[in-house]
C-alpha cells in the first residue's frame, strides 16, 4: 500500500538525549535551526507527535511564518498542515495546546482510546480515529494517505514514535540535529530504544552548520526482501527515474535509469540507456557490466529499473531480463511495465518470475519513468 514520505525530525544532544530530567524543556535548537524546522513543517501536508510529547512539552505545533502560511494558501493548502496526534489509550488532557491552536487535528488511537478520548471531550477539538483494538503504524499511515490525502509526513517525536517507525522500516527520511550539550542523566529521554534495526548504513544526504548545532540528514539504504517494499526500495527507485532523465534523446528506444543495489545497501553499479555513446545499450544492461559477474553480493542484490526489463530485443544477442537471470540477482523492483511501443505483448516480467525472480511494480513512480518517453508514448 502507498503510505505517506515519511521524514523523522529530532535534536539531541551531543550524548543522545532528547532532553534533561527537569521541570523546563531543555531547548536543543538554536533560533535559526527553530526556523528551518518551522519551513519543514510549512512543506508538509501532516505533523504527527506521540502523546508523551504532548504530556512532556505542551507543544502547539504550528507553522510560525505568516509568509509561508500565505504561501500554503496561495498554493491552494490548508494554512496549517494537519496535527496528528498517536495515543494507544487516548488518556491525553482536553486542554493541551495541540488541540487549541492551528488547523484540523485529529487523534489516532485503539477502540479503547477512542471511548477515552470522548469521554475526556477530546473530540470537542479534533477528529478521533480508531484503528482497532491495536494500534498498528502500516495501518495508521496508510490511513493518512488514504483518507486525508497526506503525501508528506513530519513526524517531531517523540523517542518511542521514531524508534518504532525505523525498527519497521517505515521512515523515508531522518533529519537530526546535533546540539553542543552533555545531558549525562541515565534517565533522560533518548532518541532511540534498543532493538533490531535495518541492516546497512545510512546514505548521508546533507551536513549543515546552523549557527552551533549541525544539521544532518539520512536516507536508509538496505532493500526489502521479497515482497516486502522498504523506505530505501523507493530511494533507490527514484534514482533509476533520474537517471533515465540523463539518457541522450531517441525516437527508437526508451530511456530508462538502473541501479544495483547490494543486500546491505551498497550501490554495486548504476547505468542509463545509451549510456557511453552507445546507441543501443539498455540500462540494466550498463549497470550489470561494471559488475564482476563472480562478486558474491549478486544473489542477494536487487536492481531497480525505472522500465520493466526487456524480454525481446533486436539490437543484442540476450535481453535485459536474460542477463539479470544470468547474474544471480533474484529480485527486481521497476516503476512501468514496458508498453506495446516496440515489441507486442511485451513481459520481461513473467520471464523473470517464471525462473523464480520477485519482481515489484510500484506504481507511484510511473509517471516520473514515463517523463523523459514522452514522445514514445504520449
């Protein structure tokens, strides 16, 4: 199922800490960095907290720039993203900030926390929304694109909410902010719990100095397995998009981008169409020859190409789907099945799974795959 861009937003101190053990709010940001997150939620479509951020801060959660609210209407948006707030037991007080200030709000909770949060008059304030006698973090997010229409998600904690979303491989994004401070209490608040997380580094994607804290950002990198589609599947997805843009025009052939990505989240190779001067190699066909064909990564790799791979061709003695068979990669995500344009009752994907390949279409993305073929198919 589709869910939302899901972009994990925190600060921490230098050892860990979300905050100290005291009565104020330890104030980890600096002015200027209050206001780059005050832009990230200004682009966002929805701002979720758990509810022990709302016991712990009082938070109103709001988009502080009357520029960028003007320019949310402007755009035909909301002038405040919606608040989302997560409490399994819906025991939250009626008269935190979150519910009287900003725009539409609405509380995601079990069957049992819905009964609460109506007999507490929450629902005096915001939308209540029960999601059975569990709360299930697929379900809830699928629940917000679904049914409120949230394509971009900013999630501002707290620990339990960001640890949770990334032992499940549900975060596309982390933002993290690292503040010049020692907490060094065994008791304070920290970012993340313990547990099983993906396996893998995560790709830095941007490091900022903002006045003294810095600024960095990650995308997780380790592909799913089998079936299962993960926050980095789309990453690696979206790059084979962009480096279809980068193929040298053609009324004969399509542009396409691939990647091959290692069971780790190593990038192995990438290639386009036509890539080198060579009219008529295809994408996965460019990644797959930077590759040793003995490198022992290659069973448990995935490539992402932004066309499904080709089972028929003229130009090359075997067809793209043949040779990713050949090299021992059993599991291929792709954005577009390949269009009648050239070849009839093209299917690279039942030669793929007829010799025991997974191969995943994720829909989202075929508009972007279709983009630089505009010419080929309308």
């Amino acid at each position: 199922m589709p869910y939302p861009y899901v972009l994990l937003s925190a600060a921490v101190s230098l050892d860990g800490c979300l905050d100290d053990t005291g009565p104020e709010r330890l104030l980890l940001s600096s002015p200027a960095d209050f206001d780059r997150v005050d832009e990230v939620r200004a682009a966002s479509d929805a701002i979720l907290i758990g509810a022990g951020t709302i016991r712990a801060d009082n938070p109103r959660l709001l988009v502080n720039s009357e520029k960028r609210r003007a320019a949310r209407v402007a755009a035909g948006r909301p002038e405040y993203p919606l608040k989302v707030a997560v409490s399994a037991s819906g025991d939250l007080d009626p008269t935190a900030n979150f519910w009287h200030t900003g725009g539409d709000k609405i509380l995601c909770t079990t069957d049992r926390g819905a009964a609460r949060a109506s007999a507490l008059g929450i629902t005096q304030h915001a939308t209540v929304v029960p999601l059975g006698p569990h709360l299930n973090w697929p379900d809830l997010l699928e629940h917000l694109h679904d049914t409120r229409g949230v394509r971009r998600l900013m999630v501002e904690g707290g620990g339990t909410i960001h640890t949770q979303l990334l032992q499940q491989e549900l975060a596309d994004e982390l933002h993290l902010v690292l503040a010049p401070l020692l907490v060094g209490d065994p008791k304070a608040p920290r970012l993340f719990g313990p547990g099983t997380y993906q396996t893998g580094r995560l790709r830095l994607l941007e490091t900022r100095r903002i006045e003294d804290v810095v600024l960095t950002r990650y995308v997780p990198t380790a592909p799913g397995t089998g079936a299962r589609v993960t926050p980095a599947d789309r990453h690696w997805l979206a790059l084979a998009c962009d480096l279809a843009a980068q193929c040298p025009p053609s009324d004969t052939a399509f542009s396409v981008g691939a990647v091959v990505v290692a069971a780790d989240g190593t990038e192995l190779a990438r290639g386009h169409s036509r890539e080198g001067g060579d009219p008529v190699v295809h994408a996965e066909e460019a990644a797959l020859a930077k590759i040793t064909p003995s490198d022992p990564r290659l069973p448990t790799a995935t490539i992402y190409s932004s066309l499904e791979p080709c089972a028929h061709r003229a130009s090359r003695p075997h067809p793209c789907a043949r040779l990713i068979l050949t090299s021992g990669i059993r599991r291929v995500v792709t954005a577009w099945r390949e269009p009648d344009t050239f070849v009839q009752s093209a299917d690279g994907t039942g030669t793929l799974t007829a010799q025991g390949a997974q191969v995943l279409v994720l829909p989202q993305y075929e508009e972007r795959a279709k983009a630089p073929n505009g010419h080929l198919v309308g």
